[in-house]
C-alpha cells in the first residue's frame, strides 16, 4: 500500500527537473499523475521537446497511471483544463503541486517588464489559476491537498532575482491565506522550498567549474512532497518547509521579533537615538545560503 494510493495529483511543470521527481514518486506511492508540462526552454520559449509524454511512459512502465497536459498555467482558461484533465481521465482531483516556473535573471537596473511579467505570470498567477479551479472541486468532496512550490529567493533573496524573488514571495503569501479559507473543508495547503541540481542551477555550477555534489539530487525533494499531498499529512497545513543537504526542515512564519516603544510616539531623531540598541540587534541577514563551490555573479 502506498500513501497515495487511490488518489488523482496534478502536478504542473512536472515534464523535467524536480517536478518531473515528484510525479515519479507520487506515482510510485499509488497516485495517477496528470503531467502537465508544455515543453518549453528555461526561459519560457519554446522547444520541440514533449517532456510531459515522456514522464507518463516512465510512470507507465512502473506499472502506474498518467496523462500528459500541455496546456499554460498562464492561461486562465487553460488552467481549468488541467484540471479537466484529471477529472476527465480519472474521475476527481485530490493534489495540485504548483511546480511550473521558468527563470529570466537579471539585476533590477537590467531587467525588462517582459523579464518581469513573464516569470510573475508563470509562478504567481499560474498557481493561482490552476488553485482556482482546483479548490471548488476539492471543497466540495471534502478532501484535497495544494502544495506550492517556493524558493529561499522569495523567503531570504538571491541576487539577480526580482522577478523569481517577488513571485515566491507571493506564493508564500497566498499559501497563508489559501490554509486559512481552506483549512475547514479538509483542503490543506502548504509550501515547499526545494533545492537541488536542475536546469535552472546548472549555469552555476557551470560558471564554478564543478559538478553537483550527491545532497543536490532533485529527487530527494520528493517525498516531502508526497507526504504533505498525503492523509497522514492532514494537520500540517499553512506551513513553509523545505530542504537543505539531506535534511528536511520548517521555516519558521514571518513574525515581529522585537519591539520598541515609548507613550505617544517616536520623532525621527528620538528613533535614531533609540534604534540600534532596541530594533538593530535583531536585523537579519538577507541572501540564500549557496551550496559549496557555487559562487554568485552579476547578471
């Protein structure tokens, strides 16, 4: 018996890299994946490539059950197709894994409102519109598990990543809000910061001249992810986990971490005099903690 057995997972962008893990595993553990992957280059051009229908015929021939999709999440309508998908081929929707992102790095006096809009429409409004859709049905039947997928570039920064950095940010956001509407009806929601050697890493290890160390595999992602889209799961929701080497691990909610203050207010001088000692012991420091050997470079 597996821990997902009987249950029906969307799984977008799941063609490649580490989504492409998760829908293996889901598969292995008893799931029928819908792969959704429009077989698109990293920066979200295209390519001839049908990864989507590659992945099925790899879950196929473990003895499980998948189709490809190969509609975009940036679509609103096409989102609700996805969806369609899983309740036309298998009946219902149990898990939608928000996965699909492309990168499109560049310093923010570099950066064009294309390079901006293309990578909030992919991860931001991508995962909304596929929740969209996907929450009313999982509401209705009682049951259903959203796991987002985040980045430390949106819970701590990283360099050249504006666009990446805000649409993680956000899904971190609407992770929160999302447990909260959803929580009561036994829909959980939760958010996973993965790592891991994929194609939008590989330029770095490239630029150090190294190659990934074993605790980079993409797989070992995976089954985080299926536990949290599984039963045993059920009381952990609106959290934010992650991965680092071979440990699992939990971010801790943004929350106020000190206090300052005084009857009536504060004048600007009166917080200068007053900041340091009171709030600027407590500044944390920004920037993602980079595997060993992996430099970080202007864009």
């Amino acid at each position: 018996m597996g821990l997902l057995d009987g249950r029906v997972a969307v799984i977008t962008g799941s063609g490649r890299g580490i989504g492409r893990e998760f829908a293996l595993c889901m598969a292995s553990e008893g799931a029928k994946v819908v792969v959704n992957d429009v077989g698109v280059s990293l920066d979200g051009q295209g390519s001839e490539e049908d990864p989507a229908a590659n992945v099925c015929r790899e879950i196929e021939a473990m003895g499980g059950e998948a189709v490809p999709s190969y509609d975009s999440v940036t679509d609103f309508a096409g989102a609700e197709r996805i969806i369609g998908t899983a309740v036309e081929s298998f009946g219902k929707i149990d898990i939608l894994v928000n996965n699909a992102g492309i990168v499109r790095d560049r310093t923010l006096v570099k950066m064009d409102e294309s390079d901006f809009d293309a990578v909030i429409a992919v991860h931001l409004k991508g995962s909304f519109n596929c929740a969209r859709h996907a929450a009313p049905l999982m509401k209705d039947q009682g049951y259903g598990r959203i796991i987002n997928i985040t980045s430390s570039a949106g819970l701590r920064g990283n360099f050249g990543q504006t666009n990446y950095g805000a649409a993680k940010a956000g899904l971190m956001g609407m992770t929160f809000i999302w447990a909260m509407e959803l929580g009561r009806y036994g829909v959980t929601v939760n958010a996973v910061a993965p790592a891991g050697a994929t194609r939008m890493t590989a330029s770095l290890y490239e630029r150090s001249g190294t190659e990934p160390p074993p605790e980079q595999n993409p797989a070992l992602n995976a089954p985080l992810v299926a536990f949290l889209a599984s039963e045993r799961a059920a009381h952990v929701n609106g959290q934010l986990l992650g991965r680092s080497d071979y440990a699992f691990t939990l971010f801790q909610h943004p929350k106020q971490v000190a206090f300052m203050w005084k009857e009536g207010g504060f004048t600007p001088t009166e917080l200068a005099d007053n900041f340091d000692v009171i709030l600027g012991q407590h500044l944390q420091q920004v920037g993602m903690v980079m595997p060993k050997g992996m430099g970080v470079e202007g864009s």
